[in-house]
C-alpha cells in the first residue's frame, strides 16, 4: 500500500473543492427573478409563536439556513416546526414550553436573542445562552436588557447565559438609546402580554418591524404606530394563533439591483417592494441607473457603466448598512471615486481585501472606505465571511475578466435561497460546487 500520503484540505480552506460559488464572466444580465420572503422579518415571526399556543401557518418562508436554525431552537423548547409546502412553514405547541434557548444554537445565529421578549412575556422566566460569556460589555444586547428591566424583569448573567424573571410585566415609557430593531422587536413582543399601556420612543422604523406589528395584531394584539419612531401597545390577557404571509426580502431584492448594476442588463424582480427600499433606488439612480415599480415587482436596468457615488449607512429609512457590502461591490467597477461610510457598526469592512484581491482600488480610513473605480475586475480565489459580503462577492465576480472562486458559501445560504439557480435563471454563469 505504498504511494504518498496527501494531507487532506482544511475545513473552509480557499482550494477545497466543496462549498463554494464559481461565477464565471457571462455578460449582461436579463430576465425576472423571484424574491422571497424576508429573512429578517419571518425568524421574529418565529420567536413571536412562544407568545401563544396553537397551529400557526407562514407563507411566503424563504427556505435558509437561518430559518432552520430558528426552527431547531423551536423544537428544542417543545415546538413543532414542520414545512407543509414550498415556502410554507407550521409551527404548533400546546404552551408547555421550557423557555431556554440553549448555546449551540444560539452561538449559529445571534438573532436567537429575539425569544427573550415573548418567553419571558408567556412564561415569566427565560434562560438564553450569549455568545462570548457572561459580561454583557457593549454588545447590542444591552439595550434589549434595558427595555425589559423597565417592563419589570430582573437579569441575572451566569456560565455563558442571561437569565429573566418577572412576576408582571408592567406597561411603561420606553426611550431606546438608539433604533435598535432587535432591542424594539424584544421590547414589542413583551409589551403585547404586560398590564397596560406601553410607549416605545425611538423604536426602529423597518418595513420588519410592521411585519411582526402586523402579526401580533392578527394574533389579538393592540399595536399603533409600528413603522414610525413611536410605536404604542396596550396590553392584552389572551392572544392566539394564525397565519400570515412574509413580507419580500429587501436586502435580497437590493443584492439583484447590485448584481444588474454591475453586470448590465435589465431585469424585473417579481414581488419586490419599491416602497421599503426608497433610499436605495434614490441612491442608484445617482448611479446612474434606472428603476420603477411594475405590475410585478420592480423593473431595472443599468445602461452601462455607472457613476460613482458617495454612501452612508443610516438606520431606516436610511441605507441599510446590509446594503453597504453591494453598494461598494458596484463602487469597485463604476467611474470615479465613492467615499462609503460606516456609522452604525464597527468593523464591516473585512471583505474589502477579498474585493482587492480581485483588483479593486480601494482604501480604508478608519469607519471610512474611499472606492476608486476600475473598468474590470481580475477573477481570483476568495473568501466570504458573512451573508452579505459574501453575496457581495458573487455580485463583483459577475464584472471579472476571468474565474472567481468564493469559498465558504455556506455564509450565503444562511440569506439566501437557491442564490446561484437564481443568477443563473438571469444568465449568469454562477455555479455551485
């Protein structure tokens, strides 16, 4: 048995032969694709089933990983979760829940936090694993935290978990430090079970926070204002359950509007909402494109090369900054030079040296990123290292000149859904392997 032994490929190394995407140049794009439902709207509407027993039916489900993720944490609390039809999602329980979210699954999906609002609503109590241990420092968590404490709960932090008690939730003002979604998605999901009336001051604005609005209302909820900066709840003893459609995927809708930008064509993204993403269609018609609501969704074309343009993340109705990691994909090939800016998180900016080793010209000063055009990428091996740089990724491939390889595409899955059938429907040469 003689011959050379090979050392086997490390997990996610940027030559092994599985979980990547390779785009390959194809020219302009054409065609209509189909947007599913959002991600960031139906794992709150998961967590928002805690708050009452019964069969709950969601439409319009995008099938990704994050979503079986939220399913399995569902299961483990006593929940069944089970898909009935394509993109159709049944979740039932008979409100004997244990109201623990356990850190193997919490550590695969951070927005798991969004169950410590409803279990402590429903259930009194709630034990929730965070991910980095015990001392809550600056994580986002701390205004979620804050909330509750004002509603009545008590938090205490041990062995890797944060742990709530209340006898009563008490209605109350809420002023929240920043439009935090998830800390106003905690915050909601609270209020709708706590004795009278609670004002959430500086809630979150997002086209998903009108969605679980929308649902807890149907479930028997009082909720006024969701959408504006003041949402009002007045408290309610009994809710139940229902069904309920999932509003598009924005940030999904956003990442073809990148991908058609950068590759040319037009397209038609059926069942879009040109309404939740008025800032970005303001911000690519700078650019130089030309986008408008249709009978189907949205229709877009990109003519030729765009103008640069400068961007600044903002919460809604600003530019999302899950929008930052496309916008400054088509900044790499556009003319000019595009100033993008950061100001809602720190250190976004990780797959700018993925972008450079495919030839982009671009330079980061501190929450800062100066993009200085090129006509055309080099295809070269690169690495995604989230959802939505890693589709960011598949977008500038599209304008290389040669192969691009993005290894761990895993990172794509948890967001989106058949990601790479879909660009190839528009006539990308996009595989998966």
């Amino acid at each position: 048995m003689g011959g050379a032994i090979r050392a086997p490929t490390p997990p996610g190394s940027i030559l092994g032969a599985v979980d990547r995407i390779v785009v390959r140049p194809a020219g302009p794009l054409e065609g209509t694709v189909a947007i599913g439902g959002a991600k960031n709207s139906v794992l709150k509407l998961l967590a928002a089933t805690c708050l009452a027993p019964g069969r709950y039916v969601l439409r319009n489900v995008p099938r990704i990983t994050d979503v079986d993720c939220m399913a399995d944490l569902l299961r483990s609390m006593g929940m069944v979760v089970e898909w009935s039809a394509p993109g159709e999602l049944t979740v039932s329980h008979d409100g004997e829940l244990v109201p623990e979210a356990p850190y193997e699954l919490v550590e695969r999906m951070r927005a798991s936090i969004v169950v410590l609002g409803p279990l402590l609503a429903r259930y009194g109590e709630a034990r929730v694993a965070m991910p980095g241990g015990d001392d809550f420092g600056h994580r986002p968590i701390d205004m979620h935290v804050k909330a509750l404490e004002e509603l009545g709960a008590s938090f205490t932090s041990a062995h890797g978990y944060v742990e709530a008690r209340v006898a009563n939730l008490k209605g109350t003002r809420l002023l929240l430090e920043f439009p935090s979604v998830g800390a106003t998605e905690n915050a909601l999901m609270a209020a709708v079970l706590a004795e009278g009336e609670t004002v959430i001051d500086n809630a979150a604005r997002e086209p998903e926070i009108q969605d679980l609005a929308a649902f807890l209302n149907r479930m028997g909820a009082s909720v006024v204002g969701a959408g504006s900066s003041t949402i009002t709840v007045t408290g309610t003893d009994e809710l139940g359950a229902v069904e309920h459609e999932v509003i598009p995927d924005r940030v999904e809708a956003a990442t073809f509007l990148a991908a058609v930008g950068v590759a040319g064509g037009e397209i038609t993204l059926q069942g879009a909402r040109p309404d939740h993403m008025d800032m970005l269609v303001q911000k690519l018609g700078q650019m130089g494109m030309r986008i408008s609501p249709d009978s189907e969704g949205l229709w877009a074309m990109a003519p030729g090369r765009l103008r640069s343009t400068d961007v600044s993340t903002l919460p809604y109705p600003g530019l999302a900054t899950d929008y930052k990691p496309l916008l400054v994909s088509m900044l790499t090939t556009s003319n000019g030079v595009g100033i993008v800016t950061e100001n809602l998180f720190h250190g976004r900016f990780r797959y700018i040296a993925e972008l450079e080793r495919m030839g982009a010209d671009i330079r980061v000063e501190g929450h800062h990123a100066v993009v200085r055009g090129v006509e055309h990428l080099s295809g070269a091996p690169v690495r995604c290292h989230d959802i939505r740089a890693g589709a960011a990724l598949v977008v500038a491939a599209l304008k290389a000149d040669s192969e691009t390889s993005i290894a761990d595409a895993h990172h794509i899955d948890r967001g989106y859904e058949r990601f790479a059938e879909k660009l190839r429907g528009l006539g990308a040469d996009v595989t998966r392997s």
